[in-house]
C-alpha cells in the first residue's frame, strides 16, 4: 500500500454502477487467488448500496463491469454461522474471529418479489488487513439459493394521504 505523508493513497476506479468511485487502498480487500469464476480479479471494494448498511456491493477494482450485492446472513438467517479452519484462517491472516466480516451474494428477483442468498459460498474477510477468500460451506441446511421473501411496499391511495407523507 502507497502511504503518503497524510496517510493512504487515494484511487480512482471507474465503474459501470456507480460512475467514478475514490477510495483510499487501505479499503481496498486483497483475494489472492481471486473469486471462483474470477480469478483474474484480485483486488475488491465495498460500497453501501442503502443508508442503513444492510446491502453493499462487492466492486472489482480492475474490472468496472464486476460487482456483486452482498449482505450480512444473519440478517436474514440469525443461526447461519461458517466455521474456518485454521488453514483457511491462517491464508487470511487472522489470529482468530474478531476481525472476520462474512457477507453472502445476493440475487434478486423483482418479478418474483423475492431475493436469493448464497449461504453455501460466503465472502469472508479480514477487517484488520482487508485480505479475503471465498468459502465453499458443506452444510446440507444451507442452500446456494436460500429464498426471502421481499415486502411489497405500502401503495398511497389519496385518502391515505397525510401532511407528514407529502415531499414539499
């Protein structure tokens, strides 16, 4: 990492989503062999895709058209845990859990007014260093496809119309 003297370098990424991105490569999260399917891209951001945090987007620094919707499990599923082995903790440089943030990808589907998490191929990484893999879980209660249900948002009828729900 380039450290000037007031600290991280900036960089520039250009993407397809988001227009032009600047972060610090103290953000930025090492894959040393990549993601299974794209290995070719190593290095990766994060971006919040909603004010509360609950969805961001894994974005390849290399390539602009790379981005994958991720979320924490547990949001939707309050048991899933993934256990690492001390190998795998071991490649991300990781004395023990503290510092490991595991994120799942998520695909949604507006038509069928529901999403799809990978719970068998969770993101992790490790906060301290920002180095990252991607983990095959072997559980047979996790799916690659675990369905959640979105909520339709509430429609405005006229007679539902407040003060409060008027943009001025």
């Amino acid at each position: 990492m380039n450290v000037t003297a007031n600290g991280p370098k900036s960089i520039k990424l250009d993407t397809s989503r988001f227009g032009e991105v600047e972060v610090t490569e103290d953000k930025v999260i090492l894959f040393a062999n990549g993601i299974p399917g794209f290995e070719t891209n190593k290095r990766y951001i994060l971006i919040d895709h909603d004010e509360g945090g609950m969805f961001k987007w894994l974005q390849a620094v290399d390539d602009p058209q790379v981005a994958f919707l991720m979320t924490d499990p547990c949001i939707f599923k309050q048991d899933y845990k993934v256990s690492i082995s001390r190998p795998e903790l071991k490649s991300l440089k990781a004395e023990n859990l503290s510092t490991i943030v595991t994120l799942v990808t998520v695909c949604v589907e507006p038509d069928n007014n529901l999403m799809a998490l990978n719970l068998k191929g969770p993101i992790v990484f490790n906060s301290a260093n920002m180095t990252g893999k991607q983990l095959i879980v072997d559980k047979e209660d996790y799916s690659c496809r675990f369905e959640v249900q979105l909520r339709t948002p509430e429609k405005v009828t006229p007679e539902k119309v407040t003060p409060e729900k008027v943009v001025k």
